[in-house]
C-alpha cells in the first residue's frame, strides 16, 4: 500500500518547497567542507572543527531573537524567516572568500545565525498552521523537504567536485538558494499567527519557559540528540575519509558522496512511513526508539574503522542512522508543540532549537579534536558516543514520570 501525501494547508507545502531549494544549497556545502578546508586549504582538524562550533555560539543569539521575535506582534514569523534567509545568503559571500581560520569563523559565525533565526519561526508557523494530530506529519514533512534537498545537494555538489573540482562554486551556489528561498517566503508567505494585545512579554515568555520543568529535563536529552546529529554531519565524513578500514586508508569522496546521498535519500524514504508508525507510541517511546538506532548506528561506524569491509559497515551504519533522525526529528518538534502555552511558541521552540546550538557546537569541536588524535583513540570514540545512548534514555524515562505526573496534577 503506498503513502498517501497528508492534507494540509498550501503554506505549509509552499514553506517546505522553499525549505527543499535552500537545503539543496547547503547539501552542496555541508558534507564538503570539512574536507576542503582540512585537506585543500591546509586547515587542521581541530581548527576547522572549531569554525563550524562557533556558527553554533551565534546560533544561540539567533535562536534566542529567533524565538522573541517570532513571538512578537511587531516582527512575527513571516518577518524573522526573511531576515534568517538574507543573513544566510550573506554568510556564503565569507565563505566563498574563506582562505583562512578568521574568515572561515566570520562566515559560520553568520550562517549560524541565520539558522538560528530560522527553526523557532518556521516550527511555530507549522504549529500554527495545524491542529495537534497533524503536527507529527507536518514536521516530517518539512523534514522530508530537508533530506530530498540535502540529498539533491550532496549528489549535485558531488558530481561538480569530481567533475571540475571547484568547492568554492559550491558555497556561490548556497547563497543563491537561501536569496530564492527570501523571495519565496516574501512573495508566498503571509503572516501565520493572529496576535493579540494580550501577547506575553518577552522577559516573562522567557521566565515562564524556564521555569518548566518538563521543558528543562527535555532539553538535556535534546542536546545529546543534536550531538549525534552533528557528528554524521561534520565528523563522519572526514573520519571516513581519512580513517576507513583497517589500514586507515581511507575512501574517496566520490564513494563518501554516494554514502551520504544514500543516508539522506533513504531518510527521505522513511520519514512519512516511521511519522505515521510512530503515531502509535507516546513522545518519549518515539525517542527511546530513535536513541536505540543511534546507538546501533555507531556501533556500526567503530565496525567501518576496524573492518576489512569498511564500505559494507559505512552503508549499514548510516542507514542506521537515517532512521534514527527521522524517528527523532519530528517527534522531538511536536512534543515541545504538546507542552507549549499557544502565545509563548516561539519561545519554546527557541529554547528546544538552542539545543541544536548547543549540540552543533560540542559535535563538531569534539569530533576535530578526537580526529587529531592516535587512529585507536579516534575509532574508540564511536564506542563512547554509543555508550551514551543509555543516559539519554534513562532521561526519556525520567520525563516519562514528570510528564504523567503533570498530566494527573492538571486532572486533579
């Protein structure tokens, strides 16, 4: 039987077709530019681990203005996705130019910020846009437009390397998808919420979310996801790159291109199918079960540095992984929808994306430096980013418990 597409209002569709042509720009970019950077311009692992953490240090200031505004009658959600569109756009001309650590800093320092306006205003208009039983497929539909670019993105960027071997066009085309993804959201996108002279203010918005218990244990398994994340992202390609195989020999990048368009497009694949399956689990169930595939998956990926068949465990592992991001990604998006006061979404959701800060700028900085370090330390830190999957879910169950027990407190 096949998957039929969900019904949803046409904003919804539209803001994930601009999503899918900005993502095809960054699938250009993301997966290459660790190695440009480490191997053609001659930047160490460490350092080049480093640029990619700050973009996370000002993703937190994104995030926050991000989540204030988009909760603000006097900028809103369709006004703070522009100014996110814009600086991203900008960020690429640093890249473009990057021949050096400074410049390599300025420009994920802008990128990220960008992002960070991005996800509390693009998740809140998707809550606004649906009512509770739609939320689990809109996120995985806006997802599902992430992985098709990303994938789009890391075929394209791919073939234009092995072709021309040009990583500089790559970033020039990124900056163009985020200005078309601008013009999308202007000419396309009206404002989604109705505010009312009764909006929150935005220092007891804050006080409010932080003061939410079930918000504050959730965001310390959010940030070990995010971690995970970031690791496949930044630090798995240049480890298969450089530390593949027994011998460390290492792959190519045509053959890590065709690994990673095989994680994204098979991600693609399953998100709408393991959405509506995980449909029939709670939130926390829904994550328990992504944090069990995370944990299979980098078992997998130790197995691709100690193995005579690296390339058979490099493909297991990250499809392993695929499933792991989409049974985390929306279930993780409609449960902040779940507890979240209607007039403080953005903040919410400001505070679950600075998770995706905060774990972007430990991935990447931990990764660089264990990638610098002897070949056994650096396999070995697989076992350790799979042995932390047992803490994450001892949280899950924990908030499990604060979460009935709210629920029975608002019965009684």
């Amino acid at each position: 039987m096949g998957i039929s597409l969900p019904k949803f209002k046409s904003e919804i569709w539209i803001l994930a077709g601009g999503r899918l042509l900005s993502e095809i720009g960054t699938g250009f970019t993301l997966f290459y530019a660790p190695i440009f950077f480490v191997n053609q311009i001659g930047i160490s692992s460490t350092l080049v681990g480093l640029a990619l953490g700050s973009g996370s240090v000002s993703g937190v200031v994104g995030r926050f203005l991000g989540g204030q505004w988009a909760d603000s009658p006097s900028w809103g959600r369709r006004k703070t996705l522009l100014i996110s569109a814009a600086i991203s756009a900008f960020a690429d001309v640093f890249l473009v130019m990057a021949d050096n650590f400074p410049l390599l800093v300025v420009g994920n320092i802008l990128m990220g910020l960008g992002v960070g306006f991005y996800w509390p205003a693009t998740e809140a208009a998707i809550i606004d846009l649906t009512n509770p039983e739609q939320r689990n497929e809109a996120f995985a539909v806006t997802r599902l437009a992430d992985s098709l670019g990303l994938s789009l993105g890391v075929v394209l960027g791919g073939a234009l390397i092995a072709n021309f071997g040009n990583y500089r066009a790559l970033f020039a085309i990124d900056g163009v998808s985020f200005l078309i993804f601008f013009a999308i959201i202007y000419f396309a996108i009206a404002e989604t919420y109705e505010f009312s002279s009764q909006s929150t203010a935005a220092s007891s918005g804050w006080l409010l979310a932080f003061s939410d218990r079930t918000l504050m244990i959730y965001v310390v398994v959010n940030i070990l996801f995010t971690t995970y994340l970031s690791q496949v992202q930044s630090t798995l390609p240049l480890y298969l790159k450089n530390f593949a195989g027994e011998t460390s020999q290492g792959l190519s990048e045509k053959v890590i291109s065709g690994l990673f368009s095989w994680h994204i497009t098979f991600a693609a694949i399953c998100q709408l199918p393991i959405a509506r399956w995980l449909n029939s689990f709670s939130r926390m169930q829904a994550l328990t079960i992504a944090l069990i595939f995370w944990g299979v998956g980098f078992f997998c990926v130790w197995l691709i540095g100690t193995s005579s068949y690296p390339l058979v465990w490099a493909i297991l592992a990250l499809g392993i992984m695929a499933l792991g991001m989409v049974a985390y990604t929306p279930s993780a998006s409609a449960f902040i929808a779940d507890i979240a006061p209607e007039s403080l979404r953005g903040v919410y959701l400001s505070i679950n994306s600075q998770c995706w800060a905060i774990g972007y700028f430990i991935g990447p900085t931990l990764g660089g430096y264990a990638l610098d370090q002897s070949p056994n330390v650096v396999k070995g830190f697989w076992l350790g980013c799979m042995a932390s999957i047992f803490l994450g879910i001892l949280i899950l169950r924990y908030l499990s418990k604060v979460v009935k027990s709210d629920i029975q407190d608002n019965l009684s």
